[in-house]
C-alpha cells in the first residue's frame, strides 16, 4: 500500500472529521490514518456498487461506535474515490 494513497485518504477523512469534537479525546487518532489503512484495505475486498462509501461506513462505524451522516459519507466516498482512481 503506498504512503501516497494513505495521506489522500487519510486527509479526505480529517476534512470531514466524522468524529467532530470527539476526536480530540481519541490518543491513538493520528490524523485518521489507520482508519485509512482499514478503509484502503476494505476497498480491495468489498464488490459491487458503492463500495467506497461501504468501506468508509464499515470501517468507521467499527472503529468509533458512531453513526454517520448520509451526506458527509456521501461526499467523502466520491472524494476518496476520486483520489484513489476507483470507482464508487
């Protein structure tokens, strides 16, 4: 997995931020980047349509215990899509 891809994604999630002020209280956070990981990884696995956004979905809901705002995931999956060359 290239470093590149990661910070892509990684920075898409930080500019969205689905933690809000919770991601203060996180230690481990490092700027979404293993959360990144996951998703990147999760991405390679899933088929079918929407598998950015499912990716996203299922990583974070996982990791954090949250639920997640349709639109903000919404745009975060064409984002990262975009930045990693796939298809949603």
């Amino acid at each position: 997995m290239q470093e590149e891809m990661i910070k892509r994604v990684a920075g898409v999630l930080e500019a969205w931020n689905p933690l809000g002020e919770a991601a203060n209280t996180i230690d481990a956070l490092d700027g979404y980047r293993y959360e990144a990981i996951d998703i990147i990884s999760t991405i390679g696995i899933l088929s079918g349509p929407f598998k950015v956004e499912k990716s996203i979905e299922q990583v974070l809901t996982q990791a954090f215990d949250i639920v997640l705002d349709r639109e903000g995931l919404a745009k975060a999956a064409k984002d990262i899509s975009s930045a990693l060359g796939v298809s949603n």
